[in-house]
C-alpha cells in the first residue's frame, strides 16, 4: 500500500516551495472583495493584501464541499488513503466541509481538525507530509499528530484591533481589553487553545509584545519554531533572529512567512505570531 497523500486547506499558510517538496495537495480558501473573489494559493497572496483595505476589508469563507471532492478525487489517483488536515473547526466551517467530502470515499480519506491555524497548522501538515514520505501509515500518522495538536503552541500579536472590531468572529474574545486598550495604547497577545481563540496577556508596544513572545518560546525549549506575520517582513525576519538566539535553533531552521485571509481578514495588517513545538 502506498504512504497517504496529504491535502491541506491554504489557511496552514505554507509557502509554495515546501508544498512542492512535500507533494501536498491544497484546497483554497476564499476571500471575497464585494463581488470580486480571490482563490486564497501562494501565487495570489501578494494579491490580497494589495487590495487590503481595514476600512472595507474582506470577507471569507471556506472550501465548498465540491473543492474538497476535487481535492481528493486527484490525490488518490496517485495514493490509496488520504489524510487531510483542517484549520481549527472552531473558527471555520472548513473542517466540516472536508468531513462531508471525505463520506464519498468510502473509508479512504481521513480528515483531522490541526485545532490551529496559520502556521500552527502548517508545523502539523509539514509533520504529517514527512511521516508519509518516510513510509508511515496513515494510522501511525493520525496518532502522531493527534498528540502533536496538543504539545503544539501558537500566539499572535495584534497591531491594531480594527480589523477583529469590523469583523465580530473574534470580537467576543477582546470585548473587555479593547475598551483598556483605546485608553493605554495596549497591544494583545491571542492563543489557541483546544482551537479556540483567546486572549493570552497584553503588552503595552509592539517591541515589548515581540520579546513576550520571544521569551514564551525560550521558556517552551522548542524543537521547531515558524514566524507568520501580516506585512512585516523585515520584523518578521528579526523575529526569526531573536528566537534563533534565545532558543540556539539554526536560524535558517526557522520558517518565516506571510499569513493569509484565514488569519489576516480578522488579524489585520500588522500582526505577527510564533508557532512552535516543544521538546
């Protein structure tokens, strides 16, 4: 029997390079720009955030039923299983949209909720893209990275609250800090928590934010750390830096990449985070 193809909706936000390298298959997410719809892939995520406005930003939704049965049908043309890996069903119908699909092949596709999102979700499609290469099977794998969702860690800092106050999906998370916020300028820090969102501290800068996070993933003595970040490239990258120094992770180890609608439409601008895991 040939190892599990793996397919993963667009939200892990992995960069095409590695997609390739690991053969996983991806089903988009979509953002919408009043009448105007945009396939969440690599190639358009320069893209969307050009057209990014705060004011008027926009809208997404997740894979339809019918992407997920085009994703599968082609994956098992070249694999007898397939695992497939969701943002967290606790913020996004897209979990259930690949339950649904998956129901038509009769066993065949196994679809597992990463409890995550953005990068999170990445570390854990990487993990399951590299046991498949290795010749694991697809039970071993769904026990690996059921226990890899728990260990998992992800924060992010918020530099602006406007995108989450136009928005109302995550509005309920900040409903007593931003009030605190308008007065003191704070910054907060939110986590992932059995796949909820929630507020996990506040900083009064974004510096000092970075180095809070730079400090939680010091003190988690991580094995493998990712940045994501919402148009910060540059601090991005001094991130990256400064967690290679406190952790002594190979800096070049260290995956750095741009977030996309998943996180961005509810993060806005400006929003950086660490996914990591511990030793």
């Amino acid at each position: 029997m040939t190892p599990p193809a793996i397919v993963a909706d667009s939200g892990c936000d992995l960069p095409a390079p590695l997609l390739e390298r690991y053969q996983i298959d991806q089903v988009a997410l979509i953002a919408r720009f009043g009448t105007d719809e945009i396939a969440d892939t690599p190639a358009t995520r320069a893209e969307f955030w050009d057209r990014y406005d705060i004011s008027q930003r926009p809208q997404t939704s997740a894979p339809s039923v019918g992407a997920w049965l085009e994703a599968f049908a082609h994956a098992l043309h070249r694999s007898d299983e397939v695992i497939a890996i969701t943002v967290t069903g606790k913020h996004s119908s897209t979990y259930s949209s690949a339950i649904l699909a998956a129901a038509e092949f009769g066993g065949r596709v196994q679809v597992l909720d990463s409890w995550s999102l953005s990068l999170g979700e990445g570390l854990i499609v990487l993990r399951a893209a590299g046991l498949a290469q290795s010749g694991a099977d697809t039970a071993a794998i769904l026990a690996e990275l059921r226990q890899m969702r728990q260990r998992l860690r992800l924060w992010f800092l918020l530099d602006t609250l406007e995108a989450i106050q136009h928005g109302g999906r995550l509005a309920p998370v900040l409903t007593a800090f931003k009030h605190m916020s308008a007065l003191l300028s704070l910054k907060p820090v939110l986590g992932l928590h059995d796949g909820a969102i929630q507020l996990d501290g506040v900083s009064r800068s974004l510096r000092r934010g970075l180095q809070d996070l730079v400090d939680r993933c010091r003190d988690h003595a991580p094995q493998v750390v990712a940045v994501g970040h919402a148009r910060q490239h540059l601090l991005a990258a001094e991130t990256a830096s400064l967690v290679a120094a406190a952790t002594g992770l190979p800096r070049d180890a260290i995956l750095v990449a741009e977030v996309g609608p998943a996180l961005g439409v509810h993060a806005g601008p400006g929003a950086i985070g660490l996914a990591l895991l511990p030793a």
